[in-house]
C-alpha cells in the first residue's frame, strides 16, 4: 500500500524560496526586524522551521537574502529608453513602485532598523544601473569620472523615499520630471 506523503502538494525549490522570502518582506512591514522570528516565517509561508534553516542559517542572512530579492526585482525592472532623461524617469517609476509595494516598505523599514540586518548586495545587482550609466556615458550624457552613479542613484531613491513615506505624496509624472531636470542639470557634460 501506496502512503501519500504529508507533504504532497507543497511548493518546492524556488517557489517555496520565493513564499518564505515573500512571508519575510510581509513580517518586515507588519513587525519590523527586531519583530520578525523563523517561527513566524516558517507558519506564514506554511513550512517546517527546519525549512527555513535549511537555507538561510541565520534570521539575519534570511532577512538579507529578503532584502536582496527585493533589490533584485527593482533592479531587473530597469530598461533601456534610449537617453538618460528617459532612463532616469523609468527609473524613478520602478523605484516608485517598489517602494509603495511592501518589498519596498520592507526595505525602508529595515534601512532604519537597529541592529540593520547585513546586506551584501549581489554583485550582480549592480549590472542594470552600471549598464543605465554605461549607456548614457557613450551618448555623451554622463561623465561618470565627474558625477559617481552610487550618488545619483542614492539621490533618486532618497527623494522618493521622503516623497512617499515623509510627504505621504504620490510620485507624479510632474514631480518626477522635475527630479530628472535637477538631475541632469548636474551631471550632464
């Protein structure tokens, strides 16, 4: 006689990667990091703790690992217009999005959190806005020895960041040209 196992019709591999990483970001928001525990984790993705151990040892490298699909997504996102104004507009609506979604409150709440969880962003990570400068440096539309790309990059995250969480604000197409005009007004040639 056939036993059906007690865990028949779970997900596997990445998908039950991606509904503990995803029950993590939820954790985050709700609870912040001092909050969130593996037991929780574990009962909200609907997996054995043992599950979550397996794979991230640590509550601290499950919170990265959260953290970093998180930045994944957003920096997959990036596309390429054909100029920098309109690279850094889409850019400013896929940061926009992801920070009104909750990986993007998870990560603004875990940004602020003390002790802050180690993230070592995948080198990986940084190919899509190396490639967004790289593009618009062989325009003639950056000079990346003079404008560093980590700065512009961190400015356009930080105005919209105090435009969604401290002005309570949305990020219109307005208020997003006037970004990209200040912008370019200082690393343009």
């Amino acid at each position: 006689m056939h036993t059906k196992r007690r865990d028949a019709g779970r997900p596997r591999g990445r998908s039950i990667e991606q509904a503990i990483l995803s029950a993590t970001l939820d954790l985050l928001v709700e609870s912040g990091v001092e909050g969130l525990s593996v037991a929780r984790v574990a009962e909200r993705s609907s997996v054995n703790k043992t599950t979550v151990y397996r794979r991230w040892p640590t509550r601290e490298r499950l919170v990265a690992a959260a953290l970093e699909a998180a930045l994944r997504e957003m920096s997959d996102a990036l596309a390429d217009t054909g100029s920098l104004r309109g690279d850094l507009l889409h850019l400013i609506g896929v940061v926009a999005a992801r920070m009104d979604a909750v990986s993007g409150r998870a990560l603004a709440l875990a940004a602020i959190a003390e002790p802050m969880p180690m993230l070592v962003p995948d080198p990986a990570l940084r190919a899509q806005p190396e490639a967004l400068v790289a593009r618009a440096a062989a325009r003639g539309e950056w000079d990346p020895q003079r404008h560093p790309p980590e700065l512009v990059l961190n400015m356009i995250t930080g105005a919209v960041m105090h435009r969604l969480y401290l002005e309570r604000l949305p990020v219109t197409d307005e208020w997003s040209s006037a970004l990209v005009a200040v912008i370019l007004g200082g690393v343009g040639r």
